[in-house]
C-alpha cells in the first residue's frame, strides 16, 4: 500500500507502531505522516531523501535511515521520544537539529559528512555513538556524555582524548585509524573493556592503563 503511494486507512492507524521497508523501491514518504502511533521505522538502503513527512510522528522511538539519500535532518527536530537514530552512509553534515533530541541513547553517524559534533553535548542520555569514518577531530563537545559505554572513533582525525577522560562508564572504546599517541588521559576509565588501536602503537604508549583489569587492548589493522 504504502509502496503504492496509497496512505494507511485512518481506522489502521492506531494499530501501526513498526514498519519496516528495508531494501524496498520506496522514495517518498508521505503516505506515512498520519501514522501517529509508529514506533519504529526501518528506511534502510531505501531511495528516501526527504524526511518531512516523519516531522510529525511524536510518538517514534526507532529510526533507521541507513543508506538513503538523505542528507537533511531537520524534519526531525520535533521527535524528541526518539532513542535510536541510526544515519549510515548516509550525506548529513550539520547534526544541529539533534540537538534536542535528549532522549537518545543510540547515535550512528558512521560514514557520514559530519565534522562537528557540537550539537551532541546536551545529549546526556547517549549510550552508543558510532563516528566512525566522520570528519570529526574534536571530541571536546563530548565531554559531558558521561552514560556513554560505547564510543566508536575509528578512521578520524581524532589526536586528543584528554576530553574522554571523564567518561567513566566508557566499556568500549575504538580508536582505530586515529590520530591518537598519548593514551594517558584514558587512565581512570576503570569501566573499559576493550580498546582498539593500530598494531603500531607501543607498549609503552599503552603502560598509563596496564592497572585497568580486564582491559583487552586489540591491535587492528586499519579498514
């Protein structure tokens, strides 16, 4: 129906909370904006480049848009019950319009245009974000994510991680591909578990977090 262009009948309505149209020929979204009490929409590797007609849907939690065309995510700066956002590989560049989605806990930016991450620092309720393959350097704007348990940085132009040193609930960190030498900031994140860095990195530039039990340090070859 809704490939067909053709919108749900309002009396269905209320009963659509998951819809999922992964691979599907779908470009235009519009048949769905009644859809009031969607929960969860999958969008992936669909041919979707326009997602104005989700501003209205209040009630969702679960949004995948992987492998669209979308490079605009303005639309969604009303869906503040959202808790997973998921943008890979898709062309967004200005994460701004997240800025007050403060309920998220799940961010996947990976393979995006992104190079600020400053609209990301009041999202306290983050416990998963991916910025692997971004234009990011700077990760002073996350500072504050202190729920963080999984920070992906991998293939960035990160150096510094002196602003992560307050991420205490921090279980998996990848710093692949980084520009990253001095790891001594990492030394009171008690909570990792596993770091990834490049098979160059010394044994001696890892010595500041020998004392972190449990900790499986796993050298990598860049992908």
């Amino acid at each position: 129906m809704v490939l067909r262009g053709e919108a749900p009948p309002p009396p269905w309505r209320p009963w659509i909370t998951a819809l999922e149209f992964s691979q599907e020929n779908l470009h235009d979204l519009a048949p769905l904006a009644g859809l009031t009490a969607l929960q969860s929409l999958d969008l992936v590797n669909t041919q979707v480049s326009d997602v104005a007609p989700l501003a209205g849907l209040i009630a969702l939690q679960h949004l995948s848009l992987n492998g669209t065309q979308v490079s605009d995510v303005a639309p969604l700066v009303g869906l503040t019950t959202l808790l997973r956002l998921s943008l890979n590989g898709t062309q967004v560049s200005d994460v701004a319009p997240l800025a007050g989605l403060t309920a998220l806990q799940d961010l996947n930016l990976y393979g995006t245009q992104v190079s600020d991450v400053a609209p990301l620092a009041g999202l306290t309720a983050l416990r998963r974000l991916s910025l692997m393959r971004t234009q990011v350097s700077d990760v002073a704007p996350l500072a504050g994510l202190t729920a963080l348990q999984h920070l992906d940085l991998s293939g960035t132009q990160v150096s510094d991680v002196a602003p992560l040193a307050g991420l205490t609930a921090l279980q998996h960190l990848d710093l692949n591909s980084t520009q990253v030498s001095d790891f001594a900031p990492l030394a009171g994140l008690t909570a990792l578990r596993f770091l990834y860095v490049d098979p160059e990195v010394s044994d001696l530039a890892l010595a500041p977090l020998e004392h972190i039990r449990g900790l499986q340090i796993i050298r990598r070859f860049s992908m």
